[in-house]
C-alpha cells in the first residue's frame, strides 16, 4: 500500500475520490493530463488495495454508503489533535453571534463544542453540523442548497456559492486539505474552490483551522494565499520555525494544547 500510494498521481487521485466520493475517467484524464487507459490502471490499482470501486466510466469511493447514512465523516485521523482545536476555536464564540462553519471533521469539533452557547446563528453547508446544532433551542441554523457530497456530509456547487454572497458573519471557521506559507491553501478537488471564496468573503473575520499534519502539506487545487486568512487555530504539533513562518505573514496563530 505504501508504494502504491507513494506514486504522486495515483495518491492525488485517491484524494480527489475521498472528497467528492466519486470521479469519472474522463474527467480525471483531463485534470490529470494523462491518457484514460492511464487513468484506468491507477483506478484498477487503487480497487486492488480496496480503496474504491471501479464502475462503468469511473469509480466511486467503499463505504460511502453506510457513511453517509450514519452521518460519518471520512476523515477521521489525528482526532485528539482536532478536538483540540475545536475547544479552541468555540472558546472564541460569543452568545448571540452570527459565523459561517465550513464542512469537515475539525469543524465538526467546533460545532460539538458551540451547544452550550445561546442565541447563535449559523450558516453552514454540512449536513451533520446543520442537524447537531439545529436542534438546540434558542439556534437559528442556516444552509445553502446545492450538490450533496456524501464523503464530506455537505451541500457544493453552484447554488451554494450564490448563497453565501447575500450572507454576512462575523466569524468564519475554515477547513483546508493543506496550508503552507508558500502554497497558501490547497484542496483535493476543484468543486468547493468558489464556495470557499464565497465563505471567505462572506465573513468580517477568517479562522483556518488545521491540525499540524496539513502544515506544509499540498493537495492538489489552491484557494489562494495566506492573505485570505486573518487566524489560523492549529495544535502543539506546529514546529517553532513554522510558527515564525506563519506569524511573520501577519497571521494570528492560536495553538491547542
């Protein structure tokens, strides 16, 4: 399995099905720039270690079915850190506040930890945050419309991006894939790169928040700079030079421990 996901294309493509769930050849062909014949021998490669299905045209990612319906996330490395980072980031809501959570599981933390508040708002596009915090009194809980993608319990596309433009928050929570003082923030898929934006501008101030695994860490579609960031809430895993790194870009860092 190490060799097999060793192999640059073949691993980006694997991220690409674990977030969207499924991918066609011809579509991989094109991002990848690669014959389908090619595309086809990594996807017959990937269901040989038991990644995913191949199907007619394309392939789709094992075990989404019974994901989604028990509202499971598909990431669920390095939990203590993102635990962490979840009370971090809820220690810093206010009752009465109004904040965008993205989808994903270190948000997901944030939100488990946000049901003590009063009188919240918030606009998300994850179904499972949605149905957490829905049901607590006194919550007013927002979602867009769009494309359900079942690895990330949430709702992309066009729809959601029109959406968030006529929303305004006072704090958003952001996901990433990867985040580097270089390559700024990066992404498995193309699909959520405008609803992101939309998040972005949508809110007075940004708060990534990542475990220290994503530092340093390239995915395979870039949001943009660290400039779109004004926060990044991460864990004691962050080395000392990177901190520096970050904190000299004008980030505020906040570390969990």
């Amino acid at each position: 399995m190490a060799g097999l996901l060793s192999e640059p294309r073949r691993r980006r493509i694997l991220e690409w099905i674990q977030e969207e769930g499924a991918a066609r050849v011809r579509e991989l062909a094109a991002v990848f720039q690669v014959s389908e014949a090619t595309i086809r021998q990594d996807l017959e490669r990937l269901e040989g270690d038991g990644f995913i299905t191949r199907e007619h045209g394309g392939a789709f990612l094992n075990q989404m079915p019974a994901q989604a319906q028990s509202l499971t996330l598909h990431h669920q490395d390095n939990m203590d850190k993102k635990r962490k980072i979840g009370a971090l980031a809820a220690s810093l809501v206010k009752d009465g506040e109004t904040l965008i959570l993205d989808a994903g599981t270190t948000t997901t933390e944030v939100a488990t930890r946000l049901v003590q508040r009063k009188n919240l708002t918030v606009i998300t596009n994850a179904l499972n945050i949605a149905i957490l915090l829905g049901a607590i009194p006194g919550f007013a809980v927002h979602m867009p419309g769009g494309q359900f993608k079942a690895p990330t319990l949430s709702l992309s596309g066009d729809k959601s991006v029109e959406y968030f433009r006529n929303i305004f928050a006072g704090k958003l929570f952001l996901a990433t894939a990867g985040v580097a003082v270089d390559a700024g923030l990066t992404y498995p898929s193309f699909a959520d790169l405008q609803l992101k934006e939309a998040m972005i501008r949508a809110a007075s101030r940004v708060y990534l928040v990542a475990d220290s695994t994503k530092i340093n860490k390239s995915s395979f579609t870039r949001l943009g700079s660290l400039e779109v960031i004004h926060s990044f809430i991460t864990d004691d895993g962050i080395s000392d030079a990177d901190a520096k790194e970050f904190e000299a870009r004008g980030i505020e860092l906040l570390i969990a421990h």
